[in-house]
C-alpha cells in the first residue's frame, strides 16, 4: 500500500471545487487494506486504557475515529457538549434548556460558533452536543441538554445550534431516538405506534437532518423490541428512506449497540469511542457471512464524505487556543444567561412590584441558600464543561451591589435564614438542584451487570474494570429527579424567609418544572435562573437590577401537581409512550397550568396591537404582528403563534407553529413577521409513510405571548 499524506488535502480541494465528496471518499476508501478499512468503522484507542482514561477525566482531549495517516485522513475527533467544548477549559454556556427560554434562534447560532471555535481549539473536528431529545416527562434526569418539550421549537433551536457549530466543525444531533429515562437507558425498551413516533417524537430530528447535520448519534435505549444503535426502521428505513439523509450515523458510547453485524447491517456506520465490539466481533461476523464488505465500505464511504464535506466547507483557519473562554464568549455567556432567565412572579409590595431593586436604595442584602456559593453549572456527566472559573450568585450580587453589606447564610438553617431576612432590605434565597440530584447516570450497578460487561473486549490479564474514583460512573449520582419539589428544608427556608422579610425573590436552580405550589404564593418574586453556566452569578444581579430587562419565557409549561404528568417510573424496563404531555396534556385534562407554556414577565408592559397573516407567491405562511411596549424600559418580548387543525384526527390540539424574539425600546411599536409552518400540525398518513400539512383555511392561529394567552390574536386563514 501507498503512502500519500496530501492524498486527503487534494480530495478536500476537489469537494471545494465543487466534485462529489462521496466519489472522492471512494477513491480513498478504496486504497484501504481490510484492516484500514474495518478501522473507519469505530475508535482508534483501545478499550481499556481508554476507558481507563475517561474514568480520570471525560474527553480530556478529542476521541478519535478512523484516522489513516498515510493518506492524511484525519477521522472524526469527537469532542462533547451541549453547554460547552468539554476538551480543555473552555466556555460554559447555560445548559440547552436555558437557551431554549431564549427563544432566539439567532443568539443560539451565536453559540453554536463559539462552541465551534472552541471545539477546533482542542483539536476536534466533530461536535456531538446537539440534543434535541423530547422530554416526555421533566423527572429526565438529562433534561438540561435538550430545548424544550415542543417539537417545534426545540428543532428550531437545534438547527440554530447545527448552523453556528458547522462553520467550524461538524455537529451531531443526538440520541436517536426516544431516549428521555436516564436511569433505566441501558435496559428499557420503548413501546410506541408510527402515527406519535412520527408526529410527536421526531419531527425536531428531522428539523436538523433538513438543516444538514452533519451526524446523528443512536440512543441506547430500545424502541419497539430493538437496541436504537441496530434498529434498522430507524437507521435507515427513516434516516434515509424516507428522509433522504446522507449523513453518518454513530453509536452512542460503550453500550451503544449489542451486536457489531446487526448494527452494520441496520446502517450505523461508527461505534464510538473506542476499539470495542466490532474490533472484538467483525472480522469473525464478516468471515460468516452474517455482513458483508459492501457494508462495511458503504459506512466507510459516508464517514470519509462527512470529513470531506466538512473540511471543504468550514472556516479554514484553527482559531487558536486563547479562544478558549475567552472574553468574548464569556461576555457571550452571561448575555445568553441573561436573557434565558424567566421572570415568574413580580408582585407588588408596598404598592411597587419587587423587582427590579436599586442598589443605590439597598443598604443591606440576605443571600440565602446552599447553592448560592456552589459552582453549579448542571450535570456532572458528559456534558460537564471545565470552565477555567465560576460566577455564583453571592459573586454576582456582591459585584452588583458594592456599597451594601451582603449577608450570607450557606446552611441549611431556617432560623438563621430568617434571622438575616429580617435585618435585610430585601432577600434573596438560591434553591434549587445540582449534579448529585440529577444528570447522566452511570452507576455501580452499571459495571456490575453481566449483559453489559459482555459488550467488553477480554482484558489484558491481570486488568479489570480500572478503578475510576468517585464519579458518576462509580458513585451513582445524578440520574433522573426522584421529586419535581424542592428539599423541605428549601420550602422550610423559603418559608421562614417570606415571613420575615415581604421582600423575597427566589431563584430557582433547575432545568426541568418544579412544582412549586405549596410555597409560591408565600413570596411576591420568583426567577428561573436554570444552570446559568460560568457567568451566572453576574447575569441573575443583572436581572434583577434590571440591567438585563428579563426576557426569558418558559420552553414547557409547570403544572400545579405531579398528577397532570405523564407516569414515570426511572427503573422501568418497558414502557409505552403515547402523544400526550406538557402543555397538551393539561388540555386534555382540562387542567389550567401554574405556568403556562412560552409564560414569562418582563419588567415593562408588551402588548400585541394587530395581527394578520400574509400569503407569499410559493404558498409560505407568516403572521405580521405589531408589537407595542407602553412602558419606560426597552424589553424583548417573543410574539408565539400557535396553530390549532379543525379537521382530521388531530383536531382540537394546540401546537407551537411559529415564534420569534424581538426588541422593542420604552414607548415604540415595531411591526415583525413571523414565519408559520403547518406542517407542526401534520398527521401522519401511513399509505404514504409521511406526515401531510393542513390545508391553511383548516387552522385557527393564536398570536400572543404564551399558550392560550386571554390576549391573543385568533386568525382564520382564509384563501
């Protein structure tokens, strides 16, 4: 065999120039030996002393897959996400949940590309943090990573996400599909019919394949009585059958697939991260004939075309490594914490609402709670960013407040609590969850199951299972919420807080809903903060000195109780998803929400004075709205179209088919269009294994600000 290292620099330049990246990766693959070639098809470090490696530190440096040196072939160099570049010390963002109260698909591409520049930086080539898994229920252990539970809005977030991202490197889109349990991910097998799959649990996949992801990466979990990392209805009857996807498919890590055949033979290409069940099996399956070496080519061919296409598109440049948390993402950081926190609650006291306070007024501040000294930027797993520093909340509001004394009380004590409330101008108490409570789970009993351990290579003697120190692959922590309520001792501190002080605001720390009725009627203010990342603490006292005017809206409603909830059970081994929750499942039940979906409170007063919708040449849909802010303070508000079929089988439900952020400064109307796509509504027809788009005179559109705003606008399209 030849060498010729610029072998793959000329294919690159050939794709630029406009040639087929598949002939080119082709003619490269095609230059392989057999072994070269089974080598595309999953890591290039050997299992134990890379697991040994991520049990010290996750993703310390890019996984690497399938690199060929002698034709310059670098393969993808796997680095982690979503809140950030997980190589190195880069920038934490706020966790995806965060970004999805956004509700700007802008700001968001705007973080896609510093997580790009970050992630080439580290010397990746491939980004494998655009989740848009659905959360069927806010327990998720791993709800932090994802947008939101509409399918709608979170596929447009995650197409924002892929944009920014492959300016620099290639994005993956992950876990394919249904994965919303953490604990039971590796042993439950999820039960669901075509129509709800298809109409409720990807359409935000197919949003980002239609965007060009370069990659989607399979769940562990398993869908109708197959592992998601060999299903063959999902790999490749939708995948690229019926949505014409040419991209890559790749496992999730070391428990991704059972069986290294049936996962060729299904159509995922790569087995990440390391040399594992297909080095372990392959050869011996291929020499059995239970695959072939067409297969193992055609997977070969798709992961060189990926890398091609990638190079031939990208940013040519590295960005060097002081890109890394640089101050510009950091500025960037607390702008998007900023904006994503959700004003709940505003109460007046006094005859003024709380927020926002004035610290030329404020002499004396009680900051309260465990987590207002903790770096708590989420999930202690995968998605775990090492952000060179911490902004906590006591941080923030010390900076924010310089001329008053800032009392703190860091234990779980109410009388001390209160104690410091009452001598206080006002009081803030920081509550909430952290990494132990919920995040990705790989426990003990993880490395204690035989089926799993079977998926291991032999071990070089005298080698087990690497001891990895507390983490939560050994200790278990994290997984999914036991309770969707704060500790008691919060509700007994927030409690003694309000009434010792009528001015409390409390910050809640969480990504999913929490159920908050049995204490939020005690306190006039009350924030979503989310994991906040790096910059948190300066973004929530600039929100609530009204620096940063909240803008935040709600990406899932917040019931009043548990029991308008889909069940949940964390160690199910089966169970069946159907198309209700969120928001929609409060209609259905007739259950009005704490919290509706798209709720949030700015600090001046929006409202929607006309609404139309307007009918381009092609047949495209979009509402024109007037925007109009009556108060002193410049804001944004999101304007949210929700679309409802009167026709068909999913008539009556409500669904998000339209939004968009927008600025509007003290005293001014700004007109804005905002794009409507029916096919949010669509159905699907199993004769022609699609969804089909109401006819634009079958819906009833709802402009306002949240779902079923009492202000809305309600539009019949008529023509």
């Amino acid at each position: 065999m030849d060498d010729d290292v610029n072998a793959y620099t000329r294919a690159v330049d050939a794709v630029r120039a406009g040639a087929d990246p598949f002939a080119e990766a082709t003619a490269l693959v095609r230059r392989l030996g057999p072994e070269e070639m089974l080598g595309l098809l999953d890591g290039d470090t050997p299992f134990w002393p890379g697991l040994d490696e991520m049990g010290r530190i996750y993703n310390a440096r890019p996984y690497v897959h399938g690199e060929v040196a002698r034709l310059g072939i670098p393969g993808t160099r796997f680095v982690d996400g979503p809140r950030g570049c997980v190589a190195g010390e880069g920038t934490a963002f706020p966790v995806s949940m965060a970004r999805g109260a956004t509700w700007d698909v802008e700001l968001e591409e705007r973080v896609g590309a510093a997580i790009g520049r970050e992630v080439r930086a580290q010397g990746g080539n491939f980004f494998g943090g655009v989740c848009v898994n659905l959360p069927r229920h806010p327990a998720w252990g791993r709800i932090q990573e994802t947008y939101g539970d509409d399918p709608f809005h979170l596929g447009e977030l995650g197409a924002a996400l892929t944009r920014g991202v492959q300016r620099y490197a290639m994005a993956c889109a992950k876990h394919f599909a249904l994965n919303s349990m953490e604990n039971a991910r590796f042993h439950v097998d999820v039960t669901i019919d075509e129509a709800t799959l298809h109409e409720v649990y990807l359409p935000h996949f197919r949003r980002v394949v239609d965007e060009g992801v370069a990659a989607i990466m399979s769940a562990y979990n398993s869908v109708n009585g197959e592992w998601a990392g060999q299903n063959r209805y999902l790999l490749t009857e939708v995948l690229r059958d019926q949505w014409g996807w040419d991209g890559v498919t790749v496992s999730d890590f070391i428990w991704g697939l059972r069986d290294a055949a049936a996962s060729l033979n299904a159509g995922l290409d790569l087995e990440e991260p390391f040399r594992q069940l297909r080095a372990r099996d392959l050869p011996a399956q291929l020499t059995a004939g239970e695959t072939s070496w067409a297969l193992a080519e055609r997977a070969g061919v798709r992961l060189v075309a990926a890398q091609l296409r990638s190079f031939a598109d990208r940013e040519v440049e590295d960005p060097a490594p002081a890109v890394m948390a640089c101050e510009e993402h950091r500025a960037l950081a607390r702008e998007v914490a900023a904006r994503a926190m959700v004003l709940l609650q505003n109460d007046p006291v006094d005859g003024a609402p709380v927020l926002p306070l004035d610290p030329g007024l404020i002499r004396r501040i009680a900051v309260i709670g465990r987590l207002a000294v903790t770096p708590n930027e989420g999930d202690l797993g995968s998605s775990w960013v090492h952000a060179p520093s911490h902004v906590s909340p006591l941080d923030g509001i010390r900076a924010a407040f310089p001329g008053a004394e800032v009392v703190l009380v860091d234990q779980d004590d109410p009388q001390a609590a209160a104690q410091a409330a009452a001598e206080a101008d006002v009081a803030l108490v920081v509550a909430g969850f952290d990494g132990r409570d919920e995040g990705e789970y790989v426990g003990g009993d993880t490395f204690a199951d035989p089926t799993l351990l079977a998926l291991f290579p032999p071990a070089p003697a005298g080698a087990g299972v690497p001891q990895l120190g507390e983490s939560i692959m050994t200790a278990g922590f994290g997984g999914d919420r036991d309770s969707l309520r704060l500790r008691p001792v919060d509700v007994e501190i927030i409690r003694a807080v309000a009434a010792a002080n009528p001015r409390t605001v409390v910050s809640v720390v969480a990504a999913g809903a929490v159920v908050c009725e049995e204490w939020r009627h005690d306190v006039p203010a009350l924030v979503m903060m989310w994991y906040a990342g790096m910059e948190g603490g300066h973004a929530l006292a600039d929100v609530l000195t009204g620096v940063q005017n909240p803008a935040g809206r709600l990406p899932y409603s917040i019931p009043t109780s548990e029991e308008h909830l889909p069940s949940f059970d964390k160690d199910a081994h089966a169970v069946t998803y159907d198309r209700w929750h969120g928001q929609r499942l409060l209609d259905r039940l007739g259950a009005p929400a704490a919290f509706p979906h798209g709720f949030g409170m700015s600090y001046t007063t929006f409202s929607i004075v006309g609404a139309g919708v307007d009918r381009s040449v092609d047949g495209a849909l979009a509402v024109r709205a007037q925007v109009r802010n009556s108060g002193d303070r410049d804001g944004r508000h999101v304007v949210q179209v929700y679309g409802r079929r009167t026709d068909g089988r999913r008539a009556g439900e409500t669904l998000l088919v339209g939004f968009r952020s927008v600025p509007v400064a003290a005293g001014e109307t700004v007109e804005i269009t905002v794009p409507v796509h029916l096919g949010a509504l669509g159905a699907w027809v199993p004769e022609v294994r699609a969804l089909d788009t109401p006819a634009a005179d079958a819906v009833v559109l709802e402009v306002g600000a949240h779902a079923h705003d009492p202000e809305a606008h309600h539009l019949h399209i008529v023509g």
